[in-house]
C-alpha cells in the first residue's frame, strides 16, 4: 500500500472552497482498516514512523482520531493557509 502524505504545516478550514466539485477517493474503501491501526498509534510511535516532530506527532494522533471513514466534502480543505 501506498500512502502520501501532504507537506503542508497548516491547514486552512476558514477560507470557502472555491469549487463544489470533488471526487471520491479511489481506495475509500480501504480507508476504515488504515484508520483502526492509525489510531492504534501513539503520539512517539507515529513521530518515529513518519519521521516527524514530537509536537506534529501529536498533531497527527489527534487527527487519526479525528478522521472517519465517511467522506465529505468539508473535509477537504484546498490547500495550506501559507505558513
């Protein structure tokens, strides 16, 4: 399995979306099985694993949390807020 995660430091869910269309993800399907492990994670487990900071670690356990498998547009914002 793939995965590619995006680079950016902040997001931004204040600005409006800029276009009402989307598509679904290609392996949503497989998304709920991602999710149960991920949120199986502790914060220096994932900071290890993604080679990434303690504190975007802990961003990042928040996050898996966060996330359901359901799929919505509002989920998606366009991009980072340029921080």
């Amino acid at each position: 399995m793939l995965i590619l995660i995006s680079p950016a430091k902040t997001l931004d869910y204040q600005s409006p979306l800029t276009t009402t269309r989307y598509t679904l993800p290609e392996l949503l399907d497989n998304s709920q099985q991602l999710i149960h492990e991920a949120r199986k994670l502790t914060p220096p487990q994932i900071s290890t694993l993604m080679r990434i900071s303690d504190k975007l670690a802990g961003i990042n356990a928040a996050r898996f949390h966060g996330l359901a498998a359901r799929f919505h547009a509002g989920e998606c914002p366009p991009g980072d807020s340029g921080v």
